[in-house]
C-alpha cells in the first residue's frame, strides 16, 4: 500500500511538473487570446467535475455549463493534466474532422497509446491512412454484405440459446455474448464458446482500465487491463500462427475472417503489417466492434422499452421484412436496406444516447479558430453531446423523434455518433448491421417491459445502464 501511494505522489508530481511547464510556455506568450475557460484547480484542473458527471448520468452537463458561461464555439479547461480546448458545435466538428494533418492530428490520453500500441489509433498520417484503407477493404460495406446470412445465423443462435425460456434477463450482460461472438466470428473465425467466454471475461477487465490513470502497478485498473491486453494479444498470435500454416497449405480462404485478410493482404506501397501491428489492431476492432453496439443496443432495448408506439412501428416494419421469405431462410442484403423506420430509431436513440462522449485531437501547429489562438501542442476535443442536444439544430432535443432522420436529415456534422473525416469510425458499416441484425430477430421474438423504468446510464467507459437493464420478457406470437 505504502508503495502505491508513492507512485500515485510521483506521478502527481510529474503531472505538476508537466502543468507548470506549459503555464510558463504560455506566460512568455502574453499577446495570446486563448478561448475564455479556466485551468481549475492546479495538476488536475477540471479533471474531476469533467468526469464527476459521467457515474451521474449527465456527461453533458460539464460541457453544457462552459458554453453557456464562456463560449458556444470553444473553451478552454484543463484535463487529465494538458491544457485543452473543447470545440463545439458543427462548426467546431467541421473544423476538427477537415484538418486532420492539416493543424491537428490524433491524439488519445497514454492509458489509450499503451493499451494498443501498433494500432490504427496511434498512427498518423500517410501510415494512418495506408493502415485505414487496408482494415476497410475488409470493412466496407460491399465486403461485410457476404457475412449478413451468418451475421442473422448467430443472432437466432443467441436468441435461442440465451433469452427463450428466460422470465427476466439482464440486457447489458446478456447482449454482450451477442456482439462479442460477432466480432470474433468475423474478425478471427473463433467458433469455440469457451474461447469466446474468455475473451470477453478478459475485455471486460481491458476496457475498465482504458481511460484509467497509466500507473502499471498492481491493484490499479490499468494494470490490470494491461495484463488483460496482452493474455488476449496472445490468444491472437497464437491464432494467427496457426492460420498463416492454414493459408499456405490451402486449407482456408484469405477471405475467411480479418485476420486471415490482413495476413495476405499488403497495403498499396505493397508492405505487409507485422504480427503485433495485425494483433494490436485486431485487439482494437474486438474492442470497437462489439462495445460500442453493446452500448447502443442497451439503449435501443431500453427506449423500446419506454415507447410501445415505436416498438410496434418497428416491429411492423420487420414483419413485412419477413413475409415472402421462405422458413427459415436467412437475411440478405436487400432486406435490410429496407429498414429505414428501424435505423431512424437506432440514429434517434444515438443523438439522445451516444455510446461515446466524443474523442481527441492535438494541435500540431499554432493556428487560429473563431478569432482565438489555439497554441501547438495544446489538446483538443469534441463532443457529441455539444450539439446532439442543441436546441437550435434539433427542435425539442430532449423528445424522442425518428422523423429527424428523414429525408436529408440532420444539419451536416451536428450528428456525429460515428464521428468523422478521415478519422471516422470505420467499423461503421459493420455496426449497423449487427445492430440492425438483432433488432429484427428480438422485436419479433419478444415485448418486454423495463423492471426499473428510471435506470440512470453513464459512461464507465461507454454508456451503460448502472443495474445492467433488467426487463420483463414477454414472448410475441407471430
């Protein structure tokens, strides 16, 4: 314990020592207008209000008040011991996600950079964007519409084998089972539920420590997810060893999964990623693939929950789905292009509910945005909350509206769950379809009803319910 307290002193003293740098970095610039805001309290700045929020169910609230206070577009704070700048709004988006390489670049808190360390979210520009075109060659939509009848075979698996016969289930926990055999399915083949109950035991340890404190010492949460990185990295080795024998004696298709893609397959300079860049980035699609939409699932089932009107509308628009289809017969691409009410639904609930507060950028030059001087080095973020719940972009933001989602929709970079630019989440496309995947086959499975109406969500470190989401199953007849 006693030795615990002496590293959590020594890295406050190297985040002091780091903070008064960068104060007197910007005391011999005095001529800067820098965004209005506060640096808070010294070491830690605003760092526990920012994330004080979260556990409260109202991550928006810190952002909210310092627009209010300071400045619509930008403000200035002071997190995790960096000076940063927090854009807001779509004009803010926009200026963020057009200038990657430009005036600023990626940046992620070191918890993040350690974790996965090869990854795409570490590299930046022409190594970014070779890394990116090469993951979504395997990613993009043309490519995953052959994986959509095996992508419904697992959801009727789960539905079968996890929810029939069950009064009452805990959707946060059980959904899990559903997007994580998913993503090991299309990512690594992985066909062993063992081996998939493994993995997921172990991401769960892995993305409690992803944004925690990068002290690597026994007992904190980044130790612990740093251990739980590496057992998963090498059940991944191990397989990709197994599958590069596989691949040359001809036993498997380089199409199979991701991996066996990314083993054959060289980006256009014709260079080849190396086994801990092909683990490092796998670990980081099994963590984007199946977290997020387990997030969003969870609030998908909880709204429905709420709202029997649109439980009906959808389940109405997946019916017609059904009608015509032999028993038994499996999606195809063309049945899921019409579920148009259903996604509006899914958008809605992510412009009420993202499954992540935002993301970061770090400022690679000086430069200037709306009349403020914005200093090299300073980091900088986005919210999705900052404009999701603008009342001036979404009229009665707090109601619950699919109809938003018609037509052309919302205002350009005012609703950005996936992000974007260059930076844009690229398991976009496979989301929507394990999502929209599920909801097909449990609305005509099921009604339920929510054992705790008023569950507060927060950000732990995607948005989840506090008591798992129990609901009532009630079988549908259809």
């Amino acid at each position: 314990m006693e030795v615990v307290k002496l590293l959590v002193v020594l890295a406050l003293f190297v985040l002091s020592l780091h903070f008064i740098t960068k104060i007197v970095k910007l005391r011999k610039n005095p001529k800067l207008n820098l965004p209005p805001g506060t640096s808070g309290w010294p070491i830690v700045g605003e760092t526990f209000e920012f994330l004080r929020n979260s556990p409260e169910g109202t991550p928006s609230r810190f952002v909210e008040e310092r627009m209010n206070k300071y400045d619509s577009r930008v403000f200035k704070t002071s997190l995790l011991g960096y000076h940063m700048a927090v854009f807001c709004g779509p004009a803010g988006n926009k200026f963020l996600f057009s200038n990657e390489n430009k005036n600023v670049q990626v940046w992620w808190p070191s918890s993040v950079r350690k974790l996965i360390r090869q990854s795409l979210v570490n590299k930046v520009g022409d190594e970014a964007k070779l890394t990116k075109r090469l993951l979504l060659s395997f990613l993009n939509a043309d490519a995953l519409r052959n994986f959509l009848p095996k992508m419904d075979s697992i959801a009727q698996h789960h539905i079968r084998t996890h929810w029939e016969g069950k009064m009452q289930v805990h959707v946060y926990t059980i959904i899990q089972l559903y997007t994580f055999e998913l993503a090991c399915c299309l990512f690594l083949s992985f066909g062993n539920s063992s081996q998939v109950a493994n993995l997921s035991s172990l991401f769960d340890v892995f993305l409690k420590g992803i944004f925690a404190l990068s002290i690597n010492f026994p007992g904190t949460r980044f130790h612990r997810a740093m251990k739980a990185a590496d057992a998963i990295k090498k059940e991944i080795k191990m397989l990709l060893k197994k599958k590069k024998v596989d691949l040359e004696e001809n036993r498997i298709s380089p199409t199979k999964d991701l991996l066996s893609h990314l083993l054959v397959t060289s980006d256009t300079n014709g260079r080849f990623l190396t086994e801990t860049e092909i683990s490092d980035n796998i670990l980081l699609l099994l963590f984007a693939g199946h977290d997020t939409s387990r997030s969003v699932l969870s609030s998908v089932m909880k709204y429905l929950g709420q709202l029997p009107e649109v439980y009906e509308r959808v389940l109405k628009e997946q019916l017609e789905i059904s009608q015509g289809k032999e028993e038994a017969e499996l999606l195809h691409w063309e049945d899921v292009q019409k579920m148009k009410y259903t996604w509006n639904v899914v958008s809605e609930v992510m412009r009420l509910s993202p499954p992540v507060r935002g993301a970061y950028r770090e400022a690679i030059k000086d430069f200037t945005y709306a009349d403020y001087n914005i200093p090299k080095g300073w980091k900088l973020q986005w919210s999705t909350n900052a404009s999701h719940k603008d009342p001036t972009l979404f009229s009665n933001p707090g109601n619950f509206d699919p109809s938003r989602f018609e037509g052309e929709g919302p205002t350009p970079f005012s609703y950005v769950p996936f992000g974007g630019g260059p930076r844009m989440c690229l398991g976009q496309e496979f989301a929507r379809l394990e999502i929209l995947v599920f909801m097909h086959n449990i609305v005509k499975s099921f009604k339920w009803d929510l054992v705790i109406p008023d569950e507060k969500f927060k950000y732990d470190p995607m948005l989840e319910p506090e008591k798992g989401l129990p609901i009532q199953l009630q079988p549908s007849h259809f």
